[in-house]
C-alpha cells in the first residue's frame, strides 16, 4: 500500500506542470490543492499498518476528483487510483476472509 502511495504522489507531482501550463494556470489555490494532497499521501505512506488508513486513503481520492475544479485531468487521475484503491480495499478483504476461514495454502494441514 506504501509503494502504491508513492506511486500517486509522484503522479501528483507530476500534474502540477499539466495544471500550470495546460489549465488556467498554477493558482495559490491549486498550488495549496495539489500540495497539501501531496503531503497527505507522503504522510500517509507511513502509516499504512493503521486500521483507519484505508478508509482515510479512499477519502482523499473523492478529494482528489473534485481537484477536477481546477483541471479535468486530475479527476481522471482520481477516478484511476480510485479504482486501484477499490481493487487493494477488494484483495485485502478477501485475503481477511480467507485467513478467518482458514483457507489459505499455509493454513491447510497436509
């Protein structure tokens, strides 16, 4: 989930030239936009283990897709992660269900 994070902070990153030059241009609210969205992912990163960084993950993508406001193309970048989140949230939920019932290989008894 770390390196997963990673990856979207430096996707972020890389839409503040796109914001800048094909938007209407880097505004402080945009600026602070796509900062502070930055520095939450970067923080967050290191706390993956908690129980509440899933749901807390899964917020800031919603965050992220009315980041629309400023350029289209951070909604598209929203929508993708969110689905990759949604799929992580999906795994993670099977592989609990797995270990509760006992069905995992290294849990079987030969």
């Amino acid at each position: 989930m770390a390196g997963t994070l990673i990856l979207e902070v430096i996707v972020v990153l890389l839409a503040f030239p796109i914001v800048a030059k094909i938007g209407g241009g880097l505004s402080w609210g945009s600026g602070l936009f796509l900062g502070l969205l930055t520095l939450a992912f970067i923080v967050l990163s290191g706390m993956c283990a908690r129980p509440w960084a899933l749901p807390t993950i899964l917020a800031l993508q919603v965050v992220l897709i009315f980041g629309g406001l400023y350029h289209w193309s951070l909604t598209a970048i929203g929508v993708i992660f969110l689905c990759v989140w949604a799929y992580i949230a999906y795994i993670r939920r099977d592989v609990a269900r797995r270990i509760e019932l006992g069905l995992l290989p290294s849990q079987r008894m030969n």
